[in-house]
C-alpha cells in the first residue's frame, strides 16, 4: 500500500500515541494487508470495495464488513481506513490455566479525528458463542460485546479496540450512504444556489414533508437532486429506517430535531392504529375451529346436545381454567395414540449406526442397498447374546428415519461441500442482507456453454461445428440483461472486457457492483484492475454455494430449455446417449453461423426477456430499468464509449514486443505497424495490448501515447466496433483448433488425391500391357516390368484410402 497525503505524523503527534503504537500505524499504512481474504466455508460473500476516500480496493470478507466499509466511506470524521492490519501475537491464560499464544489479526484500522481505533466486525450470534467457548477472554459488557485480550494489548500501543455486529450496522443505512455516495459524484447542472434557496423554503413551509410532495413541488423528475440536498446537510432524512429510493415513506425537514419529532409522532400514530391478532402458532385449522363452535354452542344450550353430560362437564370445566378463551375447546386430535417410540434404544442405536455406515458415504447408495445391509448387520448382531432377541424393522421405517437425518449433514457425508450447500436450510428474513433497490446497484455475470452446435466452415462435405460460450450480465434488481459476450474460447479475460464493454455501450454507465462467481478470471490483475480503474466494486459469490447464483443461473436455464432446445443443432438429442444415431445429434444438425446465432439470442434478450413483465407486475425489467434511469440520473457509474475506453479495456500483452525496422512489431504470427513504430531506435521494445473486437489492431505504447498498429490495410474508421469484425474475431480468436482440423482435411484431401492418381497410374499401365500382343504371349511366363512415372510412391495409401475409393 501507498500511504495517503493526510499529516500522519502530526495525527500522531496530536494524540501523543506511544512509540509502539506510532509505528504499528506507520507500517500499517506502507505495507499490504496481512492476508488475503477469502471465503472460509462459512458461505461468507467476499467484497473488493472501490474506495474514492482511499483510492484503491479495500477487501471485506463479508456483506456485513463492506457495509462498514460504506460508512466509513461516507463519514466525514474518518481519515484514512485500512483493511487486514499488521498480525499481532497476544497471549494469555487459557480455560485450564495454561499460557496460550495466538496471531490476531484485526478487521479494520480506523483513523478519525476523533483518534484511532482498532475494529474487529463478527455476527452478534458468534459474539455470544464466543462468550459461552471463551470466557477467558470474551465478555459481554455495557451493551457489547469485548475482546479482553485485544483490547489490553493494544491498550498498551494507545489504541482503543472495539467489537461491531450486525446490531451495530444499519444495513439500510449503509445502501442510502452508497447512493448518497453516488449523487455525490454525479453531475448535475440544474443543482444551483437557486435550486437550494427554493427547496429550502418549500421545507420550511411544510416543516416536514416527503420526498415525492418535495418533487412535485419544486417540479423535478430527477431525485438526485434531492439526494444532494441531504448529502450537504441542507434537508435531513432518516437513514437508518427507510430506503432513500422510496419517495413515499421517506421524510425530510430542515433540522434533525424536527425530524424526530416527526417520526415520533408517526410511531405513536401506528401504535394507536394497532389491532390485537392472534398468533400464528395458536390459529386453530379450519375443521379444529368448526368443532370448537359446535362444541362452544352445545355448551351455551344453543344448540342440540350431541355428547354426553360427562363430556359437556369436562369442555365447561378446560373453558373455565382458560379464562373463558373459546381456543380451549380446540379438539386436541394430535395428541392423541402413542407418543413413545416402539423401538428400544438398542434397536435405535444399531440402526443409526448401519445408517451411517452405509448410506452416510460418498458412495452414493441407494436406501434401499443400505436397507439390505442393514438386514445383514442385524443377522450378523444376532449371534451375539447381547442382541439376540433384536429384530430388524421394515424398509418404510427406515425410510422414514432416513428422511429424519440432519439434511444438510447427510447431503455433505455422500456429495461434499456443494451438495450440502445446496440442502442446506434457507437463511433467515432477519439475517438476510437486503438485495438491490435500483437499477445498475448490483449486476451479476456469468458463464455458460451453449447446447447448440454451430458451423464454423465447411470443408469438402464435411461442416466442423462448435459450441459457443455466452457470458451474459443480469441486473438485480429489474432482472434484464444489460450485457451480451459470445466466444469460442473457453472464459477469460476476453470474456471479462468485451462484456463490460456491451454493458457500456448500451447504457453509457457501468454498474456500482459486479457480482461474480469464483473463477480464474474473474479473479485475475487484468479484471480486478479495470473495475478499479472504473470505481466498480467486486463482490464474489462463495465457492460451490449455487443458490447465491440464483439470479444468472436461472436465465440460463430458462434460455436452454424454452429456447435452445428447439434450435437446429440443439444437444437436446445428445443427452441421451447410444440410443440415438449420429445423423440425429446436434453436430448433424448444425445449420446456423455465429451471425446467426448472434442476433438470434440478442433478440431473445433484449426482445423477449426484457419485455415480459416481472415480480406479478405489469412492468417489463426494461421499462424498471429505463424508470430508473429517468428517476435518479446518478444511477451505475458514467463511462463514454470511446476510444480510450476500449484502450483501457484492450487485453494486455504479457511481455514487451521487439520492434523490427522493417516489419514493426509481431504478436500472434501476425506483423503489426504504423508510422510512428519506425521512428523508434533499434532494438527498442513496447508494451502493447491487442484489441479483442478487431484482431487487426493493436495498441502500443509509444511515450506516453498509445497509437493503433494495424495488420495489413487500416480501416477507414480508426474505431474498432463494427459488428462484421467483432465476429470476424471471434471466429479468428476462438478457431485455434478449428484451423487445426481444417488443416487436418486438407492433408487428408492431399492424400487421397494422391492415392487416387496412383491407383489410375497402375491401372493405365496394365491396360496398356493387355492391348500389346506380343507382350500377351509372354505374359504368363514372364513377369510385367515396373511402370515407371513421375509420380511418387504412395504404397500405403494404395492399402488404405485409395482401396477405399
């Protein structure tokens, strides 16, 4: 890390820290994080937040951390924060006494005016787990939670350590901090004196008012306006309760104090409009409330006694000991029969055990293979005195004991991580961290190879065909897609730019946040560089976890199965393995090219998925996304789709490229020039990025300029988007072993022709000794001579494909 320009000595100097402490800063400040975040099994997401106030990438290891992350973005107080802080060793005495030595690594380093702080951010449950496992060294006091241990070591360097949860953090408040954030840097030309003046004498007219009326009365369409206003502290708005995207609920006034009172008034107003309901868990079924009025009738002589008087003395007596609660004559029909198991313990015990002995493996066995087994170990038991009289019970039981097991334990016994991620039960609505509120906040973007063949080239008869890889970004919070990548080439960084471009020059803007999952390129310098490069925050999905996917993952399902599958070409047939004839699988089928298939899915999209209304509404994700767009201008992140845009995103060369006098530079077997190369000394060298939209061009960098070198003729238009050679490359790019198999069929042709004119050659010459008489009287005595031609001998070609034509 790079330290800030902030006067740290005399931050330093101006709360007099001990020596220790002044240089635990320092280093924490020049040098990088301690480790690396990652996620731990703990189906934590991983965060790369792009700090303006810091100007780089600060790591979080979950959702909850880049919501601190957020509010120390937006709190003027706060200097300087730094993730992963140096490892510090604290010892201590155990539970049982003994000296114990840990590395501790703190979450955050805060620097504020108001001092440093140490941060450590946990769940509240893991707090109060802690409190319970380690006494010694965690406690819960004045309302939180401490780390005795830390908070004596760095005590001593003069810095305060402090324990945050998810209780401490407003997850509201930290998505209207990220967009008051965002209409901070927005532009916005109408925002004037003027404009200020006029707002403010609307709200001291209403003294509050909401944000909707406030727009209506100032006649704007553009609530980034307003959002200015709050974020210079001109109006106030509740932060912490309600989302600043919804207009209606959200108050403002001129003072904090008003506000308050205002939301007191309005708490107590609901309070007073509350109405008493029954509990969930008490609400009888229908059939149980029906008998519990006819039994509430016969009671009050309403209605005709059908039960015997000891019967109606019993319903009088259990409504008398509720109170007269008519929930007491709820007939109790589950309660009824026998309560205890009929198995013994023993029985009980051998069951589990075989369960776990057979079922419980990565096997994979079915239950009925572990019944089998079961049946076996219990003939087994029963040689023994100890279980003689045990009996095994019945495959139904079993079953039903099966189905009892911890699901997410037994699915991680026989399928690993994953399949216990995917059974695991659902996280809950408390818990939850809230999803996107507005278009452009969160994008998610993935992989996925088409189940459609496509032709490439035909050679001779035959059509080579591939399969193309789609990488497609989805919004959040509208559903549509918003960027479309096509390739041959298995996912890269060709993949990560050309989407990011789409995205770019459809809508002008790159979103705030880019949802991923964990893949090598997503993970490279090349990528994580250009989000930072763009202010756009990367949030990683955790490993083998695909309900976090949910919202890419279904688009591709849903094109494959209502799309693709009724595509010539489709693999549809090839799932089903021998019992289908070659003529009839996908390959055979191919008939469509990559411009074909190109506008094919880009209409279905933009067109189809875009335009179908959502959520049980009536507004399509494209009309969500375009309201959004008019409602807050400040929405993803600005970007002019120009050239130095798609320098910026160009694929980098790994090293240096030679420049040669008479040729220019060579990359990919191909020779790259332009004026400005041949004016270089010789032997130079110059770092160059190659242009994935057009392979004819690459970029070098000659001083401080990057120039366009082109192979071969250069464009009329020195701006390398045009539809014909964006498919032009990825035909070129994604062919490698097209141009392999194509080049294999040559020779093949080659050859055949070759074995074809020897074939005729042999057969001319015998003709020829047939029609000469004087050689037909010796031709039975004699051996024919050898025919000698120009042509070379292909002898085992004869054998093999010359026999066969």
């Amino acid at each position: 890390m790079t330290a800030l320009t902030h006067d740290i000595e005399g931050f330093l100097e101006r709360w007099n820290l001990p020596e220790e402490g002044a240089v635990y800063i320092r280093n924490v400040r020049c040098s990088p994080p301690a480790r690396r975040v990652a996620s731990n099994g703990c189906r934590n997401t991983v965060w790369r937040y792009a700090s303006y106030k810091m100007r780089c990438t600060i790591s979080a290891e979950s959702t909850l951390e880049k919501a601190f992350l957020s509010l120390c973005e937006y709190d003027d107080d706060v200097l300087e924060y730094w993730e992963q802080p140096t490892t510090v060793s604290l010892v201590y005495p155990n539970n049982i006494g003994r000296t114990q030595r840990v590395a501790y690594t703190p979450d955050v380093l805060v620097l504020k005016e108001s001092g440093p702080q140490i941060v450590q951010i946990k769940p509240y449950d893991s707090c109060k787990d802690l409190v319970e496992q380690r006494a010694h060294r965690w406690a819960y006091k004045n309302g939180g939670f401490q780390d005795t241990v830390a908070d004596e070591y760095f005590s001593r360097l003069g810095l305060l350590h402090i324990v945050i949860t998810d209780r401490d953090i407003s997850q509201v408040k930290a998505a209207n901090v990220q967009l008051l954030l965002q209409a901070r840097r927005a532009e916005c030309k109408s925002y004037t004196n003027a404009f200020k003046q006029s707002a403010s004498e609307f709200v001291q007219k209403e003294l509050i008012i909401c944000i909707s009326k406030l727009m209506d009365q100032l006649a704007i369409d553009d609530q980034t306006l307003i959002l200015k206003l709050i974020d210079d502290g001109i109006i106030f708005a509740n932060l912490d309760e309600h989302n600043l995207v919804d207009r209606e609920n959200q108050l403002v006034a001129l003072s904090k104090d008003d506000l308050k009172l205002a939301l007191e008034a309005q708490g107590l107003l609901s309070q007073s409009k509350g109405v008493g309901h029954l509990a969930v868990d008490k609400m009888p079924r229908p059939r149980d409330a029906a008998d519990m009025v006819t039994r509430l009738r016969q009671i009050n002589l309403s209605e005709a006694i059908m039960v015997s008087v000891r019967t109606l003395r019993r319903w009088r007596e259990d409504l008398r000991r509720a109170g007269g609660d008519p929930l007491a004559l709820v007939p109790q029909h589950r309660l009824k029969g026998r309560r205890e198991p009929r198995m013994s313990r023993v029985d009980r015990r051998l069951v589990f055990k075989s369960i776990e002995k057979h079922y419980g493996t990565k096997v994979g066995m079915t239950p009925y293979s572990a019944f089998r087994l079961y049946v076996q170990d219990i003939a087994l038991a029963r040689k023994k005195k100890k279980y003689a009289n045990v009996i095994h019970i019945s495959f139904p039981t079993f079953l039903k004991l099966i189905r009892s097991l911890d699901l997410e334990k037994t699915a991680e016994q026989r399928g690993g991580n994953r399949a216990a991620n995917a059974a695991a039960a659902p996280v809950s609505v408390e818990k939850r961290s809230p999803g996107a509120s507005r278009p452009f906040e969160r994008v998610h973007i993935d992989h996925y190879l088409t189940d459609q063949h496509i032709v490439l080239v035909i050679v001779g008869r035959k059509k080579i065909t591939g399969r193309l890889w789609l990488t497609l970004a989805r919004d959040e919070y509208t559903g549509a897609i918003v960027g479309m990548s096509l390739s041959f080439y298995a996912p890269s960084r060709i993949s990560c730019a050309t989407v990011l471009r789409d995205i770019v020059r459809r809508y002008g803007r790159l979103p705030e946040v880019i949802v991923v999952d964990n893949g090598k390129e997503f993970d490279s310098i090349y990528f994580e560089t250009l989000l930072a490069k763009y202010g756009v925050s990367k949030q990683s999905r955790p490993p083998g976890a695909p309900r976090f996917g949910s919202t890419i993952e279904t688009i591709f399902r849903k094109f494959k199965s209502e799309f693709l599958n009724a595509l010539p070409g489709s693999t549809s047939n090839d799932e089903r393995g021998r019992s289908i004839s070659s003529s009839h699988r996908g390959q055979a089928g191919a008939e469509w090219t990559l411009t074909d298939a190109f506008h094919a899915y880009e209409k279905y999209f933009l067109d189809c998925v875009n335009e179908i209304p959502v959520r049980g509404g009536c507004e399509s994700p494209w009309q969500l996304l375009d309201g959004g767009f008019r409602k807050l201008s400040c929405l993803g992140i600005r970007v002019e789709f120009d050239k130095q845009f798609l320098i910026s995103s160009a694929i980098p060369v790994r090293e240096p490229l030679k420049v040669d006098p008479q040729r220019g530079v060579r990359h990919n077997d191909h020779w790259y020039s332009c004026p400005e190369l041949f004016l270089l000394p010789p032997e130079s060298k110059v770092d160059a990025m190659w242009e994935p939209w057009d392979w004819r061009c690459l970029y070098v960098l000659i001083g401080d300029k990057w120039i366009s070198c082109y192979h071969g003729r250069k464009d009329d238009q020195d701006f390398p988007f045009a539809e014909g050679r964006m498919m032009e490359s990825i035909l070129h790019l994604g062919s490698g072993s097209v141009r392999a198999q194509i080049e294999e069929e040559r020779n093949l042709q080659i050859a055949n022709q070759i074995a074809e004119g020897t074939r005729r050659a042999k057969d001319r010459a015998m003709r020829n000794v047939q029609l000469d008489p004087k050689r037909n009287k010796s031709s039975s005595t004699k051996q024919l001579p050898t025919v000698k031609t120009n042509l070379p001998r292909f002898d085992h070609f004869d054998d093999t494909i010359g026999g066969q034509s």
